[in-house]
C-alpha cells in the first residue's frame, strides 16, 4: 500500500463532499453562484486537511519530519481541488451551459445595486456593467488550467501552515497553568 493512500482517501472525501456542497447551492439558487456562497465549499477541505493530516500522524506514530507531514497534507488538498475543479467545469459547460449566462447576469444585478448604493454616476454604472459583460463566464481549458495552477498554490500555501500544525507529536507534554 502506498504511504500517500490515506491522503488520497481524505483527499476524495474532501473532493466530494465539495462537490455535494456545490450542486446544493445550484439546485436551491443557480444565482447564488455569483455570490460568496461557493466559496463555503472550502470549509470542509480545510477541516478534513487537519482532521486528516491528525489521523494519518495517529496511525503512523508521528511524522517522520515536516516535509512528510507538509506532502500528506499537500495530497488532500491536491486531491480533492483536481475533483472539485474538475466537475465545476463538467457542471459549467456539460450539465448546464446556461450558467455562466445566469451567474453573469446576476453579478450585473449586484454591481448595479452596490453602485447605485454609493451614489455612482450613470457613466460609472455603465462602465462596470460593461466590464463585467466583455467577460465571458464560460470556462474554457485555457481558464481551467490557471484554475488547477491556482488551486496548487493556494493548496501548497494552506498545506505548509497545516503540515506545521499536523507535524506536532501526541506525546509532547502538556503545559498547564500553576494554580
């Protein structure tokens, strides 16, 4: 058995439940994909880096040195952002091409209203909406790849704070307050 197998586990885990999360958000409101909403997916990848990066440091005794706790934590992360990322593009351009059409137009709708909240000209009001419309919300491969490039950094700056969290030995002393 590989010794990167139970970060592989952790990282699907991770990746399906990301998954489940997302198609709740499209299936409740497609419009709040535009939001902060999808952003909530990254909660359970975060727990399941430390609860994971904690189990698989249980099971071996502890880590053999940071770097090995850092790569363990790094596959979950890697793992389940590929499988996330992943069925995001299938979701945008197979299962429903009319998202971005949807996301975009509501994004305009919240540009509008936070513009005109601050007391915008019209001018302005135009110049962002024409902004956001030359954009095209449709992934291509092109924007797929910087989103894999993107979700590696980010995974690998995450992984490094967490490997020194996880990285810790169980049997290292407890320091109580004097009473």
């Amino acid at each position: 058995m590989n010794k990167y197998s139970s970060s592989i586990k952790y990282g699907v885990i991770a990746g399906v439940i990301m998954i489940i999360i997302i198609l709740v958000i499209y299936f409740v409101s497609i419009s709040a994909l535009a939001g902060m909403w999808p952003k909530v997916v990254y909660l359970p990848l975060i727990f399941l880096m430390i609860w994971g990066g904690i189990t698989i440091r249980r099971e071996l005794g502890k880590f053999s040195d940071f770097e090995h706790a850092f790569v363990t934590v790094l596959i979950i992360s890697l793992t389940a952002t590929m499988l996330f990322d992943s069925f995001n593009y299938v979701l945008y351009n197979v299962i429903d091409p009319q998202i971005p059409v949807i996301v975009k137009e509501k994004k305009i709708e919240m540009a509008k209203d936070i513009l005109e909240k601050f007391g915008s000209t019209d001018e302005k009001i135009d110049e962002a909406v024409k902004k956001i419309e030359d954009v095209s919300g449709k992934p291509t491969l092109k924007m797929q790849l910087m989103i894999y490039v993107q979700s590696i950094i980010i995974g690998a700056i995450f992984s490094l704070l967490i490997g020194l969290f996880v990285n810790r030995p169980d049997d290292r002393p407890v320091i109580k307050a004097q009473e």
